[in-house]
C-alpha cells in the first residue's frame, strides 16, 4: 500500500512490479491485493494497461482500514467484540485491560494514515540513499 501511495494517484501498477518492490511473491501479494480490493481500498483493473492503484486518497485510508481488510475487525482477545466471547468477561479481572488495550490499538491505528506512512517512508529510503552513498569505498581484496 505504501508503494501505491508513493506513486502518483492513478498510476496503476502491476502484481509482479508491486511482489518485487517488496521483496514477497507474486501469489503472496496477489493474496493481499485480493483483500484490498474486496475492501475497496484497491482498484484493479484488466487487459493491456491494467495493474493495481489505490481505490482512495491516501490521505483517507488509515492503517486501521488497511489491517481490518487484511485481518478483519481488530480484536486481541476472544473476549473482545468481534472475538467468539467469552463467559467470564463479566468478572474477569484481566477483561478491561484488553478493552483499552484494543481501544489503544485501533486509535493509533486510525491515527495513521495511509499518505503519512509513504511519506515517512519516502524520507526513510531517501536518508538511507545519502547514508549510502556517503559511505567511503572499500577495496576488496582478491584471492589469487
């Protein structure tokens, strides 16, 4: 998704393009982009010039859309909404802390957004490019 959001909107951008860009398999995020579709967080279109581009502003996806698409609704315990249930919620002592804790989660999550983490990343890869290429060559010695 950070890849996508990189990029300008509208620039579509294939599965095998997306798979070697993040270092996974073509079947690995092919699975994921299938989700995101599905969630409409992704638009995939076919033929000749099709490939995959964000369903919405980047600035509108939040991480928590993201992980809810991929994972379903957040839930850190059974006993939390969206888990099975649990019988003993009602007196567990442990219950609460698993409800803020949740409630922790999903606010940084829908705190974050999808344009903030691409930028952060742009910034990320362009400070490791200056560090790379700052960095004095050193002479391999060859075995003769």
């Amino acid at each position: 998704m950070t890849q996508l959001a990189m990029l300008p909107m509208g620039t579509r951008v294939t599965v095998a393009d997306l798979a070697r860009d993040s270092d996974a398999s073509v079947a690995f995020v092919g699975k994921i982009l299938q989700r995101l579709v599905g969630a409409r967080l992704v638009v995939s279109h076919r033929g000749y010039e099709g490939g995959f581009e964000l369903g919405k502003v980047p600035a509108k996806i939040s991480l928590l859309d993201i992980v809810t698409a991929l994972e379903g609704p957040l839930c850190l315990n059974q006993c939390m909404p969206g888990g099975p249930g649990c019988e003993r919620s009602v007196w567990c002592g442990a219950h609460d802390v698993w409800a803020a804790a949740q409630a922790a989660l999903a606010t940084v999550l829908s705190g974050a957004s999808l344009e903030s983490l691409a930028a952060n990343a742009t910034r990320k890869r362009a400070r490791l490019a200056e560090e790379r290429s700052s960095r004095p060559v050193v002479a391999q010695e060859t075995a003769v």
